[in-house]
C-alpha cells in the first residue's frame, strides 16, 4: 500500500520518478528515457524503492544522485498518502517532524553556503552549533 501512495508521481525533490509496474502479459513496464539524471526507481511489482545517493561532492563530480532530504521527503509523500485514507494525529505529527528535519537540513546547506563550502568535502571547524540543550 506504501508505494501506491507514489503511483503516478512525476519527481520528487527535482529527481525523475520511474515506475515499474507489471503488465498483463507478465512482462514488465519500465518508463523511462535513457541518459537521464539517475532517477528514483518505484518498483510496484515487489514493492520496493531505490534511491541513487549522491556519490562525491557536487562541485567536484556534478550531480549524480538524491540527498538525504529528498530520501526524507518521499517519506513524507507516503505518509501524506496515508492520511489521505487513513488520517490520524500520528501521520500529522510525522510528517510535521520530517518537515523539520528537511528545515533542519536546509538550515544547514545555507550555512555552508555562508562559509562557501556548500558542495565539498570541506568540514567546518570551530563553528558553534546551539542546541536544545543549551538553552537550559
């Protein structure tokens, strides 16, 4: 039921949805073009989703592959899915969790950006990060 939740979503997160499904004739229907940046693939026939992971940093290597948050925002999607049939406090409370962690993310990309190393290896030395514990 997850993945139906997907069914005819064309992109998330600006990555190519691909299906593959099925057919009547036990062969299966994969829609996809080739060359295309690395897509996500949602296989109906066994219920599974695969992501292509961002392999190496953007600047050096170009884009390759999803980010954790687009991970996150499918997710997001399934539930959203699940509410629409079955609604409960639970997947509002979830997906307004996983929003904020997408928040929390975008957060940080922005703050890289500041120090520009957005897109490297580059690991961001004495840089205070305030957390919940420090305002006790």
């Amino acid at each position: 039921m997850a993945l139906k939740t997907l069914k005819g979503i064309e992109s998330i997160n600006g990555f190519k949805v691909v299906e593959i499904s099925e057919r009547t004739d036990g062969k299966f229907q994969v829609d996809y073009i080739e060359g295309e940046q690395n897509p996500i693939l949602i296989n109906h026939c066994d219920n599974s989703i695969q992501f292509f992971l961002q392999n190496g940093p953007i600047k050096e290597v170009g884009v390759n592959g999803c980010q954790v948050d687009t991970i996150i925002e499918a997710v997001i999607q399934i539930l959203d899915g699940f509410n629409h049939t079955l609604p409960c406090p639970e997947n509002y409370n979830a997906i307004e969790f996983l929003g904020k962690a997408i928040d929390e993310l975008n957060k940080r990309t922005k703050r890289r950006k500041s120090f520009e190393i957005e897109g490297t290896m580059e690991e961001m030395y004495n840089i205070t990060v305030k957390t919940d514990s420090d305002a006790e």
